[in-house]
C-alpha cells in the first residue's frame, strides 16, 4: 500500500485530517519498500515469460537485488522508492474528498465567525450566494496528481481568496465603466474625475491602483475583499474530469491533428448547489474624504451590486470559468433567513424579494424574469 511521507511516528492512518492535509502532507502516494515487495510477489507468481524469469533471479539472487534489477529495466519498470505511484494516484482522489464531522463543524464555526464579524461592522457589503455550477480554484498550484487547489491554511479546507474576489469584480467594473453593456449601467454615469491625481477614478479609488511597472505609483483601494469560505453542499468534495485531446501541440509544439490521444487529468471541485457569502468592508471615512459623491447615500454599494451582478451573469470566480465553472447566483432562501433572524417581530412580506437585504434585493430586482 503507498503511504505518505511522513515520520513513522505518526502512522499511515489520517481519516481525521482535513481535506487539505490529506491532499497535501499526508498523501498516500508514495511507493514504499512493502509496495516493492509484493508487486516483486506478484509479478514472479505469473505464468507468462517475464514471470519465469523474475521467479528464477528472485530464487537465485534475492529480493534486493531483483529489487534494483526490475527498476532499471526499461521496459515496464519497477515504481522505485518514494516515487509517485501511478495506481495509488488513481484511488487517492476518494480518500482526498471526504469530509469528516470534524471538518464540517469546523467549517460551520469559520462561517460562523465571519457573519458575527460582518453584523458587527457599519459598512459591510453582505451578498449571500449559491453556485450553480462546480467551484475549483488553485489549479496552477504544483502538485503531484498534476492539478492543484487552494485551502484555507490551518484548517485544511477549501475557500475562495478575497484576492480573486477583487480580480473578479475589478473586471465586471472595467467592463461595465467602458460602456460596451450599455450607457445605463450606474459605473457609466459616474461624476467625472476630481482631478486628485491618477486614483481619481471611481474604480481606482474603490479597487486600489498599481501602475505597469509596479514601481512608480500605488494607491490603496477603500474596499476590503474577505475571504469567502463555502458552506459545502453534503459531505464530499467532487473530482471533475479535463480530456485534452491536442498535448501533442500544446506542449510539444507538433502540428495539430484529430488523432490525439486523451489524457483524463481529475481535479478537486467543490460541488454545486454549496453556499458561498461575499463580504466586503467598506473605509467610509476614507471614502468620504476620497469621493464624497460616492459615499453619499451609499453610492458605493449600488456600484458594488452592480459588479456582484455582471459578475454572476457573465464572469464568475474561481477557475476554468470560459468553460462554466464558478458560475454563482444570489441564494435568496439564505438571504431571507439572514434578513427573519435579524427583525424577528417583522411580519411575513408581500414579495419575496422584500425580505432580502438591500445588496441582495437589488440584484434579484434587476434580474430579468
């Protein structure tokens, strides 16, 4: 059996990890010696040839040196010690997606923690949202089942950086405020700049500016993007399945051709239907000095609805979004739940949407039906 590399102290037995520490520390993917052994075993008990002549230099010179023999042969070799095992990598993937109670209470007390945090502040953009299609995202991280994924360090669980939420909503700004969807759009119908220098922009001064060389200007943005941590649907990550068909152009520069061979490459996803609430915080003073216009009757916050919802329709967050993952709606039941808990004497609405808070409703309003 592959075993992790890891001190023997700790055991080969780790159920009770997070997804993170079994997909990264403590991944059973390593030949051992004992794995060595009895694929030896194994292959001198075969009728064929090669079985022949593995039984016989096994009888004659022994499992270390039948050992070191098999892994020099070109042709079919041995896995040789602590190299990655090709079969265990197949098999590893269910041990990875499983999470324990453990790491659901876990997850529920972080989400926990952030809502307590967000109710707690003045000026706290909340949007509750449900993705509708499989989440991944870190698949540029190396590892060695080829793809890798982003966990929240040190709870081992999966989440989607605030960076990436502001790379997101800094792109559905940029494309709302270039008018190609429309002169209607409220990033269209901005007062014009200040003349306060380069971060005069509304979206320089909500989003932060860096300049090409990353040297000569930066200017902190007002908005501070929060983690988002998935409320996971169930109890399982899921392993999702790309077939490139065209390696040999991409990586060997070949010329393209319809008889390429597919090579199934499995990566970690977080299951549609899973919860995920973006916060973002506003510095309202800082704002208020910055763009007064802005932070006059909110105005910030219809911009931000604004990117949350081109956002929704159009981007999405995380990875392989071209090809339809990340893609993520307002979670209206939650919303409604959040918004009852919050007014418990408030009496049942007359539209659905009106039980929603105001970050919500507004996008769900503007939706079209």
């Amino acid at each position: 059996m592959p075993i992790a590399a890891v001190p023997a102290y700790l055991g080969q037995v780790f159920e009770s990890a997070p997804p993170g520490m079994r997909f990264g520390m403590y991944l059973n993917l390593w030949t051992s010696r004992t794995d060595q052994e009895n694929e030896v075993r194994k292959r001198a008990r075969q009728k064929s040839h090669e079985g022949q002549e593995i039984r016989r230099h096994l009888e004659t010179h022994g499992m270390d040196h039948t050992i070191v023999w098999l892994c020099s042969r070109e042709r079919n070799p041995l896995p040789r010690l602590w190299r990655k095992n090709d079969f265990a990598a197949r098999q590893v993937w269910q041990d990875v997606c499983a999470l324990s109670k453990s790491d659901r209470h876990t997850l529920t007390g972080l989400i926990q923690r952030q809502a307590a945090l967000a109710a707690a502040l003045p000026d706290c953009f909340i949007l509750p949202a449900k993705s509708t299609a499989p989440f991944t995202t870190g698949l540029g991280n190396e590892h060695p089942l080829e793809n890798g994924f982003s966990f929240l360090w040190p709870y081992g669980l999966p989440y989607l950086p605030g960076s990436g939420v502001k790379g997101v909503l800094r792109q559905a700004a940029r494309e709302l405020a270039s008018g190609a969807w429309g002169d209607d759009t409220p990033w269209c119908r901005l007062p014009p700049p200040s003349g306060r220098g380069e971060h005069s922009t509304a979206l320089d001064i909500l989003f932060g500016l860096e300049s090409a060389d990353r040297q000569s200007e930066h200017f902190r943005g007002v908005l501070n993007f929060w983690d988002v941590i998935p409320d996971i649907r169930g109890d399982r990550l899921m392993v999702e399945i790309m077939t490139p068909h065209q390696t040999h152009y991409y990586r060997d520069g070949r010329q393209p051709h319809d008889s390429g061979q597919p090579t199934p490459i499995p990566f970690l996803t977080v299951p549609p239907g899973s919860g995920f609430t973006f916060h973002v915080q506003c510095d309202r003073a800082r704002l208020a000095h910055l763009a007064p216009e802005l932070a006059r009757d909110d105005r910030w916050r219809t911009l931000l609805r604004s990117a949350f919802e081109h956002a929704f329709d159009w981007l999405g967050f995380g990875a392989k979004t071209t090809v339809g993952y990340g893609a993520m709606q307002v979670d209206s039941h939650a919303a409604t739940k959040k918004r009852r808990q919050a007014q418990p004497d408030e009496k049942t609405p007359r539209e659905a949407t009106s039980t929603l808070p105001a970050d919500a409703a507004e996008i769900e309003k503007a939706r079209p039906s």
